[in-house]
C-alpha cells in the first residue's frame, strides 16, 4: 500500500508512512472529541440530542477500533441507557443484547461488566412490563449469587455490593441480608478486621438492621464495631508514642489518636441511643460511663462531647426514674 502511493506520487515510503500515521491520529483525536461532546449529553440526560451522536458514533467505533474495544462497548451502553429514557424499550433492549453477545464472544470475560449491562436490563424488563423476561433474568442473576457466595474471594466483594444496591432498590430485604452478611464473611476471614472496608460493612449491617428494627442484631454488630474501634484507637496511641520516643517528628500526625477517637465516640454514642430507645437503660448508662471515661481521657470536660454525654445522661436518668 505504503509502496503503491509512493511510486504514483514520487514519495518515499518513510513520508507515506508518516502522513498515515499522522492521519490516524488526527482521526482518532476527533473521534475522542466527538466522543466527549457525546458523554456530557447523555450525563445532562438530554437523550434526544445524545441518540444521533451516539448512533453515528457507534458505526465509526465499530469500523476504526472494533467491538471489542471498550469505547464501543460505553458507547453501546450509553444507547441503551438513552433509548430507555426515551422510553423505546425494544430498541434499548436490542442494544443491551448486542452487549452481552459481545461480552460472551470475549476471551477474558469479567463479570463486573456483565453485571453492568445485566442489572439495567432488568430495570428495562420492569419499567416495559415484561415479567417472563424479568423473571428469567433473576433466575440467572440468583446463579451468579450463589457463585458468588461460594467463591468467597476479596474480588467478590465488589460484585456483591453492587447486588446489595440492586436488591435494596427492589426491598429484596432477605437477599440484600444475605449479600450483606456474605461481605462481611469474606471481609472477616480475607482482610485486617481494623480495616475501614471491615468497619463500613458492619455499618451497613447496622443500617439495614435499623431500618428492620431488628435491634437484637444491630447490637451485635454496634457492639463488634465498637470494639475494633477501641483498638484502632488503642493501636494509633501506641504509634504515636513510638515515634515520639524514636524522635520521627517530620512524620510524626497528633491528630490521629483524636480521630480514632472521634469515631469511638460516634459508635459509644450510637449504641447508647439502642439501649436508650429498646428501654435497656443500665446498658445505656454503662455505656456512657465508657464514653465520659473517653472524653475526660482526650478531650477534657469543655467540649461538645461532653456536653453531648451530660445531655444524653439526664435524658436516660430523667426517662428512667433514675
């Protein structure tokens, strides 16, 4: 090709190269622009003005980088996406299919990206009526479920969140616990407990035991919380002191100890108001008890958790007859 353009127009092959290589750039410079305008459409949902770009888009995409490439496949998603909120749901559904074939013809398949088409294509089956379809894509998103909790692997843990989030918009309450305590597990048995990915999953336990007002779980798992934020606590003040003693000053963060505290604080807090709120006011009490014994360590007496403390206290003492 580069020796055919050559001979016609008395180039050498080094120049021709150049002028294609050159070429190719400058297309794919203006393919990434045209892309950009595109995005910031379709995140401005202005889906009628996003549609053409993106259908005129995908040809181009499919034509200079391939199916496979992962602009096409966004942009293959963004369509879908755009027709649903055009509400043409057959041509949403056309393109979501298109998504998953391409995904399955690919060598390495990753199911994070599956289930980015997948779980959309679910909504698209609620919001066009279709309940076979729907009902035979939650059979297999059940499959995967289950592969899941049995694989228990750290790499699960991302999967199973964005599940949590699908069968809390659906009030799936049974499977939502299941994703949840299925976190925790592989958390509890993968990972450091003192890690901040450990505590967030106990949070959200809680969370979604409060809004059950299953207060005998939310204990358990205020209370698990707690403890590890007393050793983080504990763990933060001991490195403080090392690197006092061995003079690290240029290193050295004071404010750490006072943040670990901080959220001590916050769970001391919080555990005392479920004690206070099921009526078990001696557990409140005792609680407290830990938290003024905190705050007088930290903090002194003229500060706003002690005043938070002093509140607290009356209002169990005062409902309590105490």
């Amino acid at each position: 090709m580069y020796h055919l353009i050559s001979t016609k127009k008395n180039l050498p092959e080094s120049h021709v190269l150049a002028i294609f290589l050159y070429s190719g750039i400058l297309l794919l410079i203006v393919l990434y622009i045209s892309f950009q305008k595109a995005c910031r459409l379709f995140e401005k949902k202005n889906w009628n003005e996003a549609i053409p770009k993106l259908e005129e888009l995908l040809y181009k995409l499919e034509k200079i980088l391939g199916k496979k490439s992962s602009a096409y496949q966004k942009n293959l998603f963004m369509l879908s996406i755009s027709y649903i909120g055009i509400e043409q749901y057959k041509k949403a559904e056309e393109y979501f299919l298109c998504a998953i074939e391409i995904w399955k013809n690919t060598e390495k398949q990753e199911l994070s990206q599956y289930l980015n088409i997948f779980i959309p294509l679910i909504y698209l089956y609620v919001k066009s009526g279709e309940c076979e379809k729907e009902k035979q894509l939650l059979v297999e998103l059940g499959a995967i479920r289950e592969k899941l909790f049995n694989e228990a692997k750290p790499d699960c843990i991302k999967l199973l969140s964005k599940l949590v989030s699908f069968y809390q918009r659906r009030s799936d309450d049974k499977n939502t616990e299941r994703c949840l305590l299925s976190i925790r597990e592989i958390q509890r048995q993968n990972l450091p407990q003192e890690q901040t990915l450990y505590l967030e999953s106990l949070e959200k336990l809680v969370d979604f035991y409060e809004k059950k007002e299953d207060y005998t779980q939310v204990e358990v798992f205020l209370r698990e919380a707690k403890e590890i934020r007393k050793k983080i606590r504990e763990r933060d003040i001991v490195s403080i002191f090392r690197k006092l003693l061995i003079k690290i000053r240029p290193v050295l963060n004071l404010t750490q100890p006072l943040i670990s505290s901080q959220k001590y604080l916050s769970n001391l807090f919080k555990l005392a108001d479920l004690y206070e709120n099921t009526c078990q006011y001696n557990k409140a009490e005792w609680v407290l008890g830990e938290a003024k014994d905190e705050i007088e360590k930290f903090w002194g007496k003229y500060v706003r958790y002690y005043t938070i403390y002093l509140c607290k206290l009356g209002r169990i003492s005062l409902v309590s007859g105490c």
